[in-house]
C-alpha cells in the first residue's frame, strides 16, 4: 500500500468506526489531495479488495 492508500484507508476505517463515513471534502482536508487523485486512491483500494461498499447498508466494508 502506497503512503496516501494507507492514509485513506485510515480514514474512512476511523470515521466509520463511529457510524459516519467521510464526505469528500473531509477527504480532501485531511490528505490535503484533490478529487482525482482521491477518487483513484480509493478505486485502487477497491479493486484490490482492501475496501468494499455495501450499498444495503450504505457502509464501508474492510479486508
């Protein structure tokens, strides 16, 4: 995993913890990245299975 994969996956494993799940723009704050490269990020995460959305429940699921 590269250093800004971790740190997304952190984020959104820590936000969800507490049943909320980062909007993009708390995503873009506490990387300090733009929305391309966060939305790369996460469809890298995605198809490596790292991360997986369910959409029943509208949460983030981890490996």
């Amino acid at each position: 995993m590269t250093d800004l994969e971790r740190k997304i996956y952190r984020i959104i494993y820590n936000m969800s913890l507490f049943r909320r799940n980062p909007t993009m723009d708390d995503l873009k704050r506490k990387t300090g990245k733009d929305e391309q490269s966060i939305r790369k990020t996460v469809k890298n995460l995605m198809s490596r299975n790292e991360l997986t959305w369910d959409k029943e429940k509208k949460e983030w699921r981890f490996k």
